[in-house]
C-alpha cells in the first residue's frame, strides 16, 4: 500500500490510499489494465473498499485482476482533516462545505494528481452512494472531466432521493430546519470518528448481552442498513469500528434538502442567500445529461437510500448507460454494497466484467 495526500484548489488536502499491484506482487506500478478509483460514500472512508477482506473485498479483487488501485478519503474524514496553511480543521470555516465542494474540487484535484503519478490519460472510477452523488456533479459543473474518464460504475447510485425509505433520514428531513439552525447557533460543525475506546468496547457490548444485542441488531438495520442475513456475523466488529470515519453536518442536509424536494440541486441557503449565490431565489439543478461517459449502474429494490424510483429517474437522464444490473438478493440494502458476505459474486464480480470490456491491455 502508498499513501499520497492530494491538494485542492481551495486549500484541503486529502489522503489517498493506493493498491499497487496484486498480493503476489507480480504487476508493475501503473498496471496495464488501468488505473481504477473507488469512491467511498458518506461518513466513510478508504477502509470500505478493503475491510471485507482479501477474496471479498473490491480493492483486493482489483488489484488481484492486475489494475492499479486508488482510493480517496473525502474532505472531513479522518484521512482528511489535516490542517493546512488555508484550512484549520479547529475552526467552524473548515467544516462549512456541501456535497458541491466534493464534486467541484475533490474529486477533480485526486484525479489530475493520479493521471499525473501513472502517466495514464484516463481513470476507472467506481462509487458507492456519496461516491456517485460527487460524481455526477463534477460531470455538471465541471463537464471536461468526462475526457478524463473510462467508465463509470455506480453502487447504490444517488442523486435524486425524494422517495427514500430511510426512517431515520425521513425523521431529520421533518426537523431539518429547525435542527439546522439550532446546530449552527451553538457552533456544531460536524461528527467526530467513532473513537478508538468505544469501537472497542461496542462490538462486546452487542453481543455479549442479549437486550443490548437487540438493541444493535435494530440499530443497524434501521441506521445503517444493514442485511444482519446477509453479513458476515464476524465482520460486524469491523464494521462497528470503521463505520463513523466522520463528516460533516451540512453535507447530511445536503441530502435531507435533496430528499424533501426531489431534486438533484445545489446546497439551498435559503432564498435571500440563494439570490446572492444563485442569482435566484431556489438553488440551481445538476445537469445530469453532461455526464458522456459510458455508466454502469448497480441497484437492488431493497435499497431504502437509493430507492428504485430515483434509480430509474436518474438512469432515464443519463445519455449512456450500458448496464443496468439489479443484484438478485432479497433485503439487500444499501450498505450492503460494501458489505455483504456474496458481495464477490453478487457485486464485484459483474463489476469486473463490465471492466474488462474497457481494458487498455
């Protein structure tokens, strides 16, 4: 593994993990197949693409398949909250940034610095949920990137989301305003990683005791979405200990906004800010027809963030879809993406398919 920090236009820096060559350590830097970028999705990290282990996990199977594997950590994670001479993660103006930022800068600025390690002209990216929100609004607002790109494969895709079933995300959207204000008067900026002691000490918590079991059991199916069927029982402390890798709070009504309109939009201030920023009293819509490059998109009709219906919304707007995959598994929710004890055969699998019709070797 390398770890590389990338920086941004307006002053972040961000930590990206890179795979090399497979375990054998038989591919060259720069692998022939191409370069592959996986973006992780809301409050997650690096860690999701690799924690399923070495036959299960995306990372390592694309590595094994002989590509060059690299992995961003989105500004605010706990990869990426170092300070810099314009950022200071101590201060309330470091934390103030949107789903926009990420797709405006972030992810720009880790691609023209990998094309420039590897010497490739374009990139693989994958994402899953906030992998693929960032996604196409770098291919709205900043549409040259789509000559920068192969393929696009998109997991638990999201950019509409007026009719997710997430009872949690449905319960904020109803206190979403006044919870926002609330949060910015007394300074609350953002959620902290879970810390190393209580990731320690929750795995035993949830399964030493019965009440408490059950407890977590609901949590996680509610909260995370998880399939407790489909899981692999003993990656649960891992998972427990690398859910929370931390973001921040307006990202999150970001979402809510794009949940209650149904529209795949920018931040919405409010109408008198939006008027200085917009020019226009509600925030203007991603241009999701500008995304030229050919997508693939993987879904399941048990997903309750990316609900079938803004699925079939967002794969009716964009130009070039050349697959759209439905994975075949009851409950299979949308961290299940990542997580799933099949998810070599339900998802990564059919993933390394599609790429392999785009291989440069």
């Amino acid at each position: 593994m390398e770890t590389h920090y990338v920086p941004t236009e307006d002053g972040y820096a961000l930590t990206v993990h890179r795979i090399p060559h497979d375990r054998s350590k038989g591919n060259s830097t720069g692998c022939d197949k191409g370069v592959v970028l996986l973006q992780h999705g809301i409050s997650g990290s690096s860690v999701i693409w690799v924690f399923s282990g070495k036959d299960n996990a995306l990372g390592y199977m694309l590595a094994d398949q002989g590509y060059d594997v690299w992995i961003p950590n989105a500004r605010g994670n706990e990869y990426s909250t170092m300070y810099t001479p314009q950022r200071d993660p101590r201060t309330r103006e470091f934390w103030d940034f949107s789903l926009d930022e990420g797709g405006v800068y972030d992810l720009p600025a880790v691609i023209d610095y990998i094309l420039e390690k590897t010497g490739k002209e374009k990139i693989i990216y994958v994402g899953h949920s906030m992998g693929t929100t960032l996604f196409y609004i770098m291919m709205s607002q900043r549409p040259e990137y789509n000559e920068k790109i192969t393929v696009m494969i998109g997991l638990g895709p999201i950019a509409y989301a007026g009719h997710t079933k997430n009872g949690v995300g449905n319960l904020l959207g109803y206190l979403s305003d006044p919870l926002s204000k609330l949060l910015n008067l007394i300074g609350f900026t953002h959620i902290k990683p879970t810390p190393h002691v209580l990731s320690k000490i929750r795995p035993m918590l949830c399964f030493d005791m019965p009440v408490i079991s059950y407890i977590c059991q609901k949590y996680l199916i509610s909260v995370k979405q998880i399939d407790l069927q489909g899981i692999n029982q003993t990656l649960i402390p891992v998972y427990l200990n690398n859910a929370n890798a931390g973001s921040n709070f307006k990202q999150m009504v970001h979402y809510i906004q794009l949940s209650k309109s149904g529209r795949f939009c920018q931040y919405d201030y409010g109408k008198t800010e939006n008027l200085i920023r917009y020019n226009r009293t509600q925030p203007p819509s991603y241009n999701i027809s500008k995304t030229e490059v050919p997508v693939a998109i993987f879904y399941s009709e048990a997903d309750t963030n990316a609900d079938v219906t803004d699925v079939m919304k967002l794969y009716n707007e964009l130009p070039n879809v050349i697959k759209l995959h439905k994975v075949e598994s009851k409950d299979f929710n949308h961290i299940d993406f990542i997580n799933h004890k099949d998810i070599a055969t339900l998802v990564n699998k059919p993933v390394i398919d599609i790429l392999r019709l785009y291989c440069t070797q």
